[in-house]
C-alpha cells in the first residue's frame, strides 16, 4: 500500500484495555481496536 492510499481519522479514546489496546471511537461513529507501540502511533485494526 502506498503513502497517499493511507486514510486518516481522528478519534477519541473510549477504553483502555490490556496489553496496550484501545477502543477508539471515530469521528464517523465507528469503534476500532488500536494497539500503541513504542513509537507513540496508533497501529489499528478494523
């Protein structure tokens, strides 16, 4: 997947879970699962 094929939202956090996992609510309505890495970006997974 190239760079511009990237899609980007904004969300807030709605749980925290284990594991360093979180529920994210978007700005659309929809919840995702993230996981943060040590770099302090969010890896998500839909």
């Amino acid at each position: 997947m190239a760079k511009e094929d990237l899609i980007k939202q904004d969300g807030v956090v709605a749980e925290a879970l284990s594991n360093a996992n979180f529920k994210v609510q978007l700005e659309n309505g929809h919840i995702i699962l993230a996981s943060s890495t040590d770099t302090s970006k969010f890896k998500t997974t839909i």
